[in-house]
C-alpha cells in the first residue's frame, strides 16, 4: 500500500502566500494552487508520496498522507496510516 498527500482547505493558507508545498514538490505539476480557492490541490494521480510536502508543511499541518486502495486507486480518506504504508520515498525507490 502506498500514500498521496492531501490538503485540508481550512488549514492551508496558500492564498496568504505560503506556497511551500508547491515549491518542495519534487514532482512536477503535483500540488497546484486552485485559482478558486486559492489553496494548495494535490493532482493525485501524479502525487509519489515522498511525505515532502508534508514536512514544509509542518507548521501549519494542511497535509496529510493517506493510503491508495491498491484495487480501485481511490484515496482512502480519514483511514488511519498503519504500519503497511510503505515508508517515506517508496515510489523512488529501486
């Protein structure tokens, strides 16, 4: 199993100019800025799941990893991060 990031609208404060995660995203056209909301959006099926995002983010917590379901690729929402989830950087490795 392995994890997309996903933002929290109510914690993010791209529209204040902190855009960090869209900086540090080592994959291009990832986490985007949504000219609507102005917040922070993670393109999921690009998203590798380095965890990156979610340490520039770290003082405002807006990102969180959550699992794929490796049958359906749906992003499980709200499901508990178990021991599973392949660690940090799985999508680079080897």
């Amino acid at each position: 199993m392995y994890t997309v990031a996903w933002v929290d609208n109510e914690k993010c404060i791209a529209e204040k100019g902190c855009r960090l995660c869209i900086m540090y995203c080592p994959e291009s056209d990832t986490i985007m800025l949504n000219e609507t909301t102005k917040k922070a959006i993670v393109i999921e099926p690009r998203c590798k799941g380095c965890d990156l995002c979610k340490v520039v983010c770290s003082t405002h917590n807006a990102i969180t990893m959550f699992p794929v379901d490796p049958v359906t690729g749906k992003v499980i929402l709200g499901e508990n991060v178990s021991d599973e989830v392949v660690p940090m950087g799985q999508a680079y490795a080897g």
